[in-house]
C-alpha cells in the first residue's frame, strides 16, 4: 500500500524520455479452453459473445473461431501495422497456443519482438493447487523454449491463482514478472505476500484499463474512438507529470483477435501515430526496461524494515521514541505492520495509534516520562540520548545564567499548575522560540495544554523516527 509513496524515483530513461510506452500483444489462440486440449468445458472469456458461459463437455464451434481469427488474420494485421512503424512489441505467448502457430512464432521473431511467456494453457489457474500449477509453469517453461528456440525471461500468467507470483519467482528464471496492475514504475519485490522473504524479482507490473480487453467486457469500450481516447489522455497525462520531472510508464495491451478487428485496429494506428509525434519518448520491449532496470535502479534493501522485525528486536530499537515507554512499541508490534510501516511516517502512525487509545493516565505516564527543558536531568547530563540530541540542538545546553533562571522559573510554575513537564518538538526551533510557546502555553487551561502536549510528543516521536527510517 506504500509503493514509492509521494517521491516516485526518477526512472533514468534513455535520452531522457517524459514516458516510457509498451505495447503488448497477448498471444492466447490455440490455448484456450477446449475440450480437445483435455479441459472440462469450452472458452468464455474475452470474446465477441456478451455473457459466453462455458460449455462442459462440449466443443463451442463460434467460440472457437471467435478466438482462431486472431490467430489467421487479427496476428497478421498487428504485425504489418507494428512493423511498418518500427515499433518494438513484446508478446505474451501462451506456449500451447505458440506450438500451435510456427509461422506467428518465425514472424515474432524476424521483428525482433520479445517473446515472453503467458503461461501453459489460457485457463484460470484459481483453483489449481500449487504443485499442479508449478508443474505446468514448468512444462510451460520447457514447450516455449522447444517452439521459440529459448526460454522466456518474463513472464504473465494472467488468470492467476493466489500461487501465482510466488511461484515464479521460486522458479528464478525470470527478469521481470508482470502480474500486477499496482505501480506507474518497475519495483523489486523481496516478499511472498505473507511476510516471508524471497529471493529479490524485478516487477514490472502490467495494465487492464489501457487493454483492448475493455472491448469484450460490458463496462468497456464499444467503438475505436473510445478506445484511442482513453489511450490518449493516458499517454497525455504521464507525458506532463514526466516534463515536470516525475517520468512513468505506460502499458498498453492488445489482443490479436480483438484489437486485430479492422474496425478497432484503426483506432490502434491513430495512437501510434499519435505517440510517434511526440519527442522524448522511449517505446521498449519489457525486457528492455528490465534490462534499463536492473541497470539504472538495481536491488538495494532498506538498512531497517520495522515490519521484518521479531518482537524483541522491533522494542529493543523503537522502544525509546515515546520517551521512557517502550510499552508503545510492544502494543504497536501486534498491529497489523507491513511494508506500509516500514517508513517513518508508517511506523509513527503505528505508534501514534496506540498512545491514542492509550487511558488517560497512561498518556499521562508518557508526557512525565519527558525531562524538562534545560532542567536538573539536562545538567546532571541524565537525559536519553534523543533528548541530550534534541536539546543541544535547539542551543538549551547553552544558555546564560538569565536564559537558565527563567527555563527553572516557568518549569517549576508549569509543572505545578498542570501536573506534567513542558513538551515541546525542538527541532528546528530557537530558544528564543521556545521560550515564547513556553510563556503562551503556561496560560492554557489543563484540557487543552493535556491535547497539546499529546500531539509535541507525537511529533517528538515522528522526528526521531525521520532520523532512522526513510520519509
């Protein structure tokens, strides 16, 4: 849920591109479900029939040459129109249905288009256990570096169970996997979803919304105008945020037996034309921006992941953020911590959760738990080390004979009228300045002076953790 958060990295790409554009042409006739291929039932996804149920047992005559037009004629129409553009494609190639077209295959491969892999069959893997499915990740390895002549170095499934992406990156073939829809950018995963690490794999995540796809689902596209429309207020809005320094990618994703339909294939043309007018545009096969990558940003682990932590370890180092309460840290530990929490902000809204739910009088702990400013722990040099830091750094360790009977003056006075020591975030703040919210302060009621203490001490925390965790 945290991603890059608000400060994408700026992806580097070649000739210093606004956007980067991938084209995709999903290559699935031929592995679709069939009851010749040994499935139970007939094809019913992305078709031209609205509503196509599955057939069990059955052959579906209009499903099958709904999905064999890509193969005899949507291919051919795509591969003249990619080709006379010189615009670089990769393909997601079911092995099955590659074995099935070796004329598609040599053509994918005189253009120099990528050939990843989209799996074994074009079924839906949902339900499949994860021994079955890694058998036929395999096998769909092996069939693809048989028909292609190598082994694909990417990978989409697509149809995927829960299995899916762990099992890929167990297969440690790959140099990139593509199924998710979750980022603008490349990212390396180094977890399986369940808190387990993983050997670090290159994602590059893919796209259902700038997807021919759209033009087989009811919610979707009915005509080419729509279609280019969408494409280009896409490519539009990444092509700005990428001039004004924040450069992302765009995928688009074709399939042969419907985008390769003459009155859809038009709209196609008209964006490539479109994007080919614009300067400062990288279009790259997938393994190319793999390849830039792994290059340009490659795996580096964050030197502390709150969320990788055991119980102990996790007290032992955040322990100390809420002054002298490390009660804080172990009731944050059995939260829900993720990679979301990693971050300093992430973990100080963990932490922040518990102090608020916290009984008064535990709230009340914390806030006496805080030394006073410039007071007898700081002179008989008895602070925490975030403390001493923190002081020092506002110049409270410094101060003239004057400034030091005042300081005792208000914290006595302040202490008395409301039972706690005077909180305040010193960072970035004179003595001067604090000296004035000081004098402003110490005139509040208790209720409001209680909920202003909570919050400094909120941002003390949020300030410790900035020095230690990424923003």
């Amino acid at each position: 849920m945290r991603g890059y958060g608000a400060n994408p990295p700026d992806p580097k790409w070649p000739g210093g591109a606004h956007v980067c554009i991938q084209f995709v042409v999903n290559y699935e006739e031929g592995g679709e479900n069939n009851v010749l291929h040994g499935d139970a039932a007939s094809e019913a996804f992305l078709s031209e029939i609205t509503g196509a149920q599955p057939w069990p047992g059955k052959r579906h005559w209009n499903m099958e040459s709904i999905y064999e037009y890509g193969a005899r004629a949507g291919f051919w129409r795509l591969h003249r129109m990619f080709t006379q553009a010189g615009v670089p494609v990769t393909v997601y190639g079911v092995a099955s249905a590659l074995a099935r077209s070796p004329d598609q295959v040599a053509a994918m491969a005189e253009a120099g288009w990528e050939i990843a892999s989209h799996g074994l069959r074009w079924i839906d893997y949902r339900d499949h256990d994860a021994e079955t499915e890694r058998a036929d990740l395999e096998e769909a390895i092996r069939l693809h570096a048989e028909v292609v002549g190598e082994r694909p170095t990417g990978l989409y499934l697509g149809r995927t169970s829960v299995n899916s992406v762990r099992l890929a990156c167990e297969e440690g073939g790959f140099a990139y996997i593509s199924d998710t829809y979750d980022d603008d950018l490349p990212y390396w995963l180094d977890h399986d979803g369940h808190g387990n690490a993983i050997k670090p794999q290159l994602v590059i995540p893919y796209t259902l919304d700038a997807n021919d796809m759209r033009f087989a689902i009811q919610a979707g596209f009915t005509e080419g105008d729509q279609f280019f429309t969408y494409l280009k207020d896409a490519f539009d809005t990444l092509y700005a945020e990428g001039k004004s320094g924040r450069a992302g990618m765009m995928n688009v994703g074709l399939h042969c037996r419907l985008i390769g339909r003459p009155g859809r294939a038009a709209a196609l043309k008209r964006f490539i034309d479109y994007v080919q007018g614009h300067e400062k545009v990288w279009i790259a096969r997938r393994i190319d921006i793999a390849d830039h990558w792994i290059e340009h940003h490659p795996y580096a682990p964050p030197a502390l992941r709150p969320s990788r932590m055991d119980r102990a370890a996790f007290v032992e180092r955040f322990g100390s953020i809420f002054e002298h309460s490390p009660w804080i840290a172990e009731r944050a530990f059995e939260l829900e911590l993720g990679p979301a929490h990693d971050s300093a902000g992430g973990l100080h809204n963990a932490l922040a959760r518990i102090f608020r739910s916290a009984s008064e009088d535990e709230r009340l702990g914390v806030l006496k738990a805080h030394p006073d400013l410039a007071g007898k722990l700081a002179a008989a040099k008895r602070l925490t080390a975030e403390s001493s830091a923190e002081q020092a750094s506002a110049g409270l360790d410094a101060l003239t004979d004057a400034e030091r009977t005042r300081f005792s003056e208000l914290n006595e006075a302040y202490t008395e009228k409301f039972g706690f020591p005077f909180i305040i975030a010193v960072k970035g703040l004179t003595k001067g300045d604090i000296l004035a919210a000081f004098e402003t302060r110490i005139d509040n009621d208790r209720a409001e002076e209680f909920a202003t203490a909570c919050r400094q001490v909120e941002r003390i925390a949020l300030l410790r953790l900035r020095d230690i965790l990424p923003a």
